[in-house]
C-alpha cells in the first residue's frame, strides 16, 4: 500500500525534475547523484534515476560504473527497461564497442517493432562500424524513408543525420555526395555540413563550387577553422589552374581532390599525422623507442626537404632496426640528412638511381629497409613502396594512415572514421 502523501510526492518529483535540470545544464554536477538517490530512497520504483545517475558517470568518465548500473536495470526488466537498453547501447557505441552495441540496436528494435526512424539509423551506423557497410548504409536510407512519411521536418533532421553517419561511418565521398547536397538544400544552416560537401565537391574537381559554401560557412561563423582551411586549400588548389601553370586534368592525375578529401577527414576527426604521431608516444615500445634518434627543430625539419612532420617528431631511427614496427614489417624511419642527400641525388644524377626517372615525379621519400627499398609519400599523399625494376605499390593511403594503424596494432586509441574508438587492454 502507497503511503506517501500529496506533499511528499511533489516534493520527490521536484528533486527528480531538478535532477534532470541540473544534468541538461552541467552533466557533471556533484549535485545530481546526490538527488537522484535521495529519490530513490523515497521511491525505489523511480528507477530513471539509475539512468540518471548512469548518464553523470558516464560524463565524469566513469564509463565502467555507467555501464554496471545500466547493465544491473535493464537486468530488472522494469519500465525503465528499454530506456536503459538505448543508453547502454550509446555508451558502447561511444566507447567504440560497436559489436555489442549492434546486439543492443537489435534489441531495441525487436522490442520495438514501430521504434522511430533514428532507432533504424542507429542499427544502421552499428552495422556500418561492424564490417557490415553496405547493409548499415542501405538501412540509413530506410530510415529517412520512415522519417520522410512522418512530415517535412522531421525528413530534413533524417537528411542531416543520414549525411552526418555516413561520413562518420567512412563512406566515399561519391556516396556521401549526393546524401550531403540532399541534405543541405532541406537545412542550409548547418555548418559542417556545408563545409563537408565543400569538401566532396573538391574530391569531384569542383572547387568553385566547393569555395562558394567555405565562404557562406564563414559569413555565418569566421572562426570555424574547417571552413577557413576550405577557403585556404580552395584557392591554392585553383592557384595554378588561374595561373596556367596547370590543368584540371592535370590536377586529377595528381589526384589533388582525393589528397584534400583525405585530409579534411583526418583534420575533422583528429586523425591528421601529428595526432598519430602524439598517439604512437602514448604506445609505443620501449625497444621500438630506443631506435629513435632526437627530433630536428621545425626549421633543419622543413630544410631536409622531406616529411617536417615525421623529423620534427623523431629524426630517424638506427639502421636494420624497422622490424620493431611490428611482424613483417622493415622498414625504419630515415633521417632528415639522409632524405636531403637522397633528393639532391635523385636530382643530380637520376641515371645513378636506376628507374626512379620513370616514375612519378612529386614524392618525400620517409623509409628505408636499408636494402634499396623505400616507403615515400607519393601522389595524393599516398604511401608507396618504390623498389627497383617494378612499379610502386600502394602501402597505406597516406604516411598518417600507416601510422594509425601502427597505433591500433600496438593497442592504442583509434579515431578515425569506422575504427574502434577503444583501448586495448
């Protein structure tokens, strides 16, 4: 029997309300634990305090304790049950679970047949994040379907989210295109999203295009420094072509717009090669860090005429020692006074290094196996192996990418787009 009188009732809701209010305004405030289980002491069965109080952990970084409070509801089974199951499922998507945030999604759903279309979208971008992109992408496009059938607003938020996950889920660009033009003609206030079409429309040779929505970005907003650097990269990428020192189709065999492209999303998600590089120190073994020599000053780094980011980090690593970047690997770092020598040669006396005349002019040459191979950066700011007598061969897309990909092998966290957000370990 329910003894709690008319007074005692409001006073609870007030501090649950209070709570909540508290939590939208600063989710880390000391206060909102405190309330929430002062609720609860009073009325156990307000059990969305738990969520509450889940959801401050987890803004306090506690991801662990968020996840035991959600787990120990939904094992309840009570009226807060999907509601936690939703919030689980956005914490170890977050956290870069996505498997078990796919079992979540699948959840949700199976319990909510009628669920509203963002619940399609979230099993979409699970999907997309577990190997399975095409499925997940197919499954966002059914979503703003559901949401294009529930009236013109709610198709415009649909158009934006669907534009917003594909990008986060890696799509190309050709992909991400149209979805991001669809989008922007039902929402032209969005800012990244303009500034990301800018960015697809560089990738599709389309820079006046491209200048045009920069600038539009930064009337709205002149500090937002994606469309800055849009507006920057624009008009050196249209420099040579106003100049006549170049074509457009000589800026495609460059591939001059998927290199922008590349590096936009490396800059948008804070994967760019001085992030890795930050994120390989955090890392990196010890036996692998001791073949590393001191770092050159930002000025003798750019003066080597090679990748300044790479030698104002490490100037090169001792000889035959690349196999500590992993199995199979063997290829170490050069230093800034090798890769100089190595131009001026290359420049000097090209019959002296074989068929390097043959190949593509524009590359900064960044590892050695000490046998006569090399990794360089060539066109698109792509990572090539050149070895004598063959064709180079496409390593990683770009020096930044492989290494990424050294980062996550050695247990680190991985930002970019579709990777696992989570530690190893």
């Amino acid at each position: 029997m329910n003894t709690t009188t008319n007074d005692e009732r409001s006073a609870i809701e007030h501090d649950r309300d209070l709570a909540w209010e508290l939590w939208d305004a600063q989710p880390t405030h000391p206060r909102i634990p405190e309330l929430a289980h002062s609720v609860l002491a009073r009325e156990p069965s307000f059990t969305g305090m738990i969520v509450l109080i889940a959801l401050h952990r987890e803004a306090c970084g506690e991801i662990d304790e968020a996840r035991r409070l959600l787990r120990d509801l939904i094992g309840r089974r009570d009226r807060q049950y999907l509601n936690a199951v939703k919030k689980l499922r956005d914490l170890e998507m977050s956290d870069g679970d996505f498997a078990e945030a796919l079992r979540l999604c699948e959840i949700v759903l199976r319990e909510q047949p009628d669920a509203d279309w963002i619940e399609h979208m979230e099993l979409g971008s699970a999907l997309a994040y577990t190997g399975r992109a095409e499925e997940g992408w197919r499954r966002i496009d059914e979503a703003v379907g559901i949401a294009a059938a529930q009236g013109a607003q709610e198709h415009a938020i649909a158009l934006g989210q669907r534009a917003t996950r594909l990008f986060a889920t890696a799509a190309d660009p050709e992909r991400l295109l149209p979805a991001a033009e669809e989008a922007y003609a039902a929402d032209p206030t969005e800012y990244l999203l303009a500034v990301t079409l800018g960015y697809a429309y560089l990738n599709s040779y389309r820079p006046d295009e491209a200048l045009d929505l920069f600038q539009r970005a930064l009337r709205e907003d002149p500090t937002f420094e994606l469309a800055q650097n849009g507006v920057k990269v624009t008009r050196g990428f249209l420099e040579p072509i106003r100049t006549g020192a170049a074509t457009m189709d000589t800026m495609r065999e460059m591939q001059m717009g998927e290199y922008v492209w590349r590096r936009f999303v490396a800059k948008a998600f804070g994967a760019d090669l001085a992030d890795a590089l930050v994120a390989l120190d955090e890392v990196m073994p010890e036996a692998l860090a001791a073949t590393l020599r001191p770092p050159l000053d930002q000025a003798a780094a750019v003066a080597s005429g090679g990748q300044d980011t790479i030698f104002a980090w490490h100037d090169g690593q001792a000889a035959d020692t690349g196999e500590l970047w992993g199995p199979g690997e063997r290829f170490r770092l050069m230093t800034g006074a090798e890769v100089a020598e190595m131009n001026d040669g290359v420049e000097q006396d090209p019959a002296a290094w074989g068929d390097w005349d043959d190949k593509p002019d524009y590359f900064w040459v960044i590892f050695t196996d000490d046998a006569g191979d090399y990794l360089l950066e060539g066109l698109g700011g792509k990572l090539y192996r050149r070895s004598p007598g063959v064709p180079d061969v496409e390593v990683a897309p770009s020096p930044a990418e492989w290494i990424w990909d050294r980062v996550a092998a050695f247990g680190g966290r991985d930002p970019r787009p579709g990777r696992s957000r989570r530690t190893a370990g």
